[in-house]
C-alpha cells in the first residue's frame, strides 16, 4: 500500500475514532436498572448489528430482552454503552447513526421516556382519583340522610364513569359502590316502612281521636238536648201550674213569647223592663223639652206595665223589688249624666226619642 493511501485510512480512522468518542460522550452518566443493564450487557454483539436496527419500543414488547417498563433513560444508556463496545471498524458509522437516532428528540429513548413519564402520572393521577373515590364510599357510609347519601353516590358513579381507570380497576370500586347502594336501598325500603307504619299509626290516631270528638260531640248534643228537653218540661210544667192565676194579657204575651215561660229567663225581662224604663225616662225628657211624643211615651208605659205584671204574678217578683230596680237604674242614669247631656243636645234627644219605637220593637213581642 501505497504511502498516501495508508494516510488516507489513517485519517479515516481518526475520524471514526473522533466521531465515536463523541458519540460516547452523548451517553449520560444516570446509573441503568442493575437488572436491566446487566442483561443489556450480557447481550452478544452479533444481536446488536447496527445495520438490521428495528425501532421495537412498543407497549407490551421486550425490546433486547428488557420490558417495555423497564425502559427509561439510564436503561437506553446502557443500551448505548454496550453498542458503544460492540462497535468494530466496520460498522461504527452505522453505530454512530443508531447512537443519534436513539438520542434524536423524535427517537426511541424521547418518545419511551415521555410515554413512561406520562404512564407513570397517569398511574399517579388514577391512584389519586381511586384513593378519592374509596375516600368517597368510606365517608358515605356514615351519611345519616338518605337523600344526601343518594346524591354522594351518584357523585362517585359519576366519577367511576368518566374516569379513564383500568377496567379491573373500575369492576373494584363498582362491587364497592354496589354494596354502598345495596346497603342504602335497604335503609330507604326500612325507612320507607318505618314511615308508612308511622303514617297508619297517625291515621289510626287520628281516626280514633275524631271518633272520640264524635262521640263526645253526640254525648253533649244528647245532654244538652236532654236539658233542653228538661228545661222545656220544667217550663211547661211551671206556666200550666201558674196559667189560671194570670191575666189574660200576660196568658197572650207568654204565648208569643215562648221562650220566657222558663222560670230561668226572668233575668231577661228584669234587662227588658230596664231597657223600657230608660226610654220612658228619655221620652218624658222630650215631652218637657218638645212636646208631643205622647204615643210613644203611652206605648212604653203599657209595655212596662205588662211586664211588671209579668214579673210578679209570674216570676215571683214583689213590687218591692221592681222599685228598687227602677231606683237603681235611674241612679245610675243620673251618675252618668246621660239625661243631663240629651238635655243639653236637642238634636240628639230629638233623634233618641223618634228611635224609640225602633229601640222598644227589640224587646220581647207586644204585638196583639
């Protein structure tokens, strides 16, 4: 060989050494799984041609004899050192072309290490989410409101649903959450009957209770009819021992006004007899002040005059009693000023006296 041929190889040579010194260079110092390196490193260079290199980094796969888990940046170093010793003069150039493909950002070690790096926050990301979601059904279980606990459940299934967690992992927590909503829909079947006892419990009460105001009802409508009854026969019996010694005008007056003849509403015709006595006392007011008024005056003093009767042949009364009465109510009349005030009014005496007829009218019947 000729001189400049020799120096011609020798440069080359320099340069395949230059170019795979440099190529060492790109190899990071980040120390390999001692698993995987040593199995890369055992590895016979013959499997480690350059020029039959396939891109055989899939998931699922064992690229070299090492998973496809395995693989992580200091696992493509090794790879890379022990290509780096299986280089011979031959085949370094296509080592060189491995060597920057493997570390091209597009290449296998990129691609796997952002695909692991992204499994590995995902496998983060679920395990957070399935800590949540049995943090979730834990915390369900100690709800005392059904409602509530139904909505929280229904909150979890829709994170179980939209989740993207392995299916294994989404059968798991489904028996979970399916004993969560087995164990609920037996506490609202139970609820469901403790309220629909409680509520026929209240309707027996109740029907019960309005049975017992019904009968109560019926017993003091049958008492008080029974009194009424009573009271009837007590009067009729009280006007049929007392009827032949009346006259024949308080007889009549009794027959219009059926209801004095019990002895009990004496009371009544004493207010009646007051009520008549004051107008009489209101109309001589007006005969002194206008004149006139006669009839009127006349009228009320033969209704007194029949219930005065009324009351002591009747009654009971003595006369002694409807003077003192009368006294009684004119005293009271004169304390309170109100003769002395109509007086001092002529309108409005005026105005009481023309009344008078409408205010007598209301007491008692003296039609006939």
């Amino acid at each position: 060989m000729s001189s400049p041929r020799r120096l011609i190889l020798h440069r080359r040579c320099c340069v395949s050494a230059a170019v795979l010194i440099a190529a060492v260079s790109l190899v990071t110092t980040a120390r390999a799984d001692p698993e995987a390196a040593a199995r890369l490193d055992a590895l016979p260079c013959a499997s480690l041609d350059p020029t039959t290199y396939v891109d055989l980094w899939r998931p699922g796969q064992t690229p070299y004899g090492v998973p496809f888990a395995s693989w992580d940046r200091s696992t493509f170093d090794a790879l890379k050192a022990r290509l780096l010793g299986c280089a011979t003069p031959a085949n370094r150039q296509r080592t060189l072309m491995v060597l920057r493909y493997l570390d091209d950002p597009y290449g296998p070690a990129s691609r796997v290490t952002r695909q692991q790096e992204d499994q590995r926050s995902a496998t983060a990301r679920n395990a957070a989410l399935v800590e949540e979601i049995q943090a979730d059904l834990a915390a369900v279980g100690g709800e005392p409101d059904l409602i509530q606990r139904r909505g929280r459940l229904m909150r979890v299934t829709t994170k179980i649903d939209t989740s993207r967690l392995p299916t294994d992992t989404q059968l798991h927590l489904r028996a979970e959450l399916n004993q969560q909503n087995t164990a609920l829909a037996a506490a609202e079947t139970a609820q469901a009957q403790a309220r629909e006892t409680a509520e026929r419990q209240r309707r027996v009460a109740e029907a019960q209770a309005s049975a017992d105001r019904q009968a109560a009802a019926q017993r003091r409508q049958a008492e008080a009819e029974a009194q009424a009854t009573a009271a009837a026969e007590a009067a009729t019996r009280y006007y049929q021992e007392r009827q032949a010694r009346l006259s024949p005008d308080v007889v009549a007056f009794l027959v219009r006004n059926p209801v004095l003849q019990a002895p009990a509403t004496r009371p009544d015709v004493v207010k009646g007899l007051g009520v008549l006595d004051s107008m009489g006392l209101t109309l001589d007011a007006c005969r002194e002040s206008f004149g006139g008024f006669r009839a009127e005056w006349t009228e009320v003093q033969r209704r007194m005059g029949l219930l005065q009767r009324l009351l002591i042949t009747y009654y009971g009364m003595t006369p002694e009693d409807l003077t003192q009465a009368a006294q009684a109510l004119r005293t009271r009349m004169r304390e309170a000023g109100l003769l002395t005030s109509l007086k001092a009014d002529p309108l409005a005496l005026r105005q009481t006296c023309e009344g008078a007829a409408i205010v007598t009218a209301t007491v008692f019947d003296f039609s006939g």
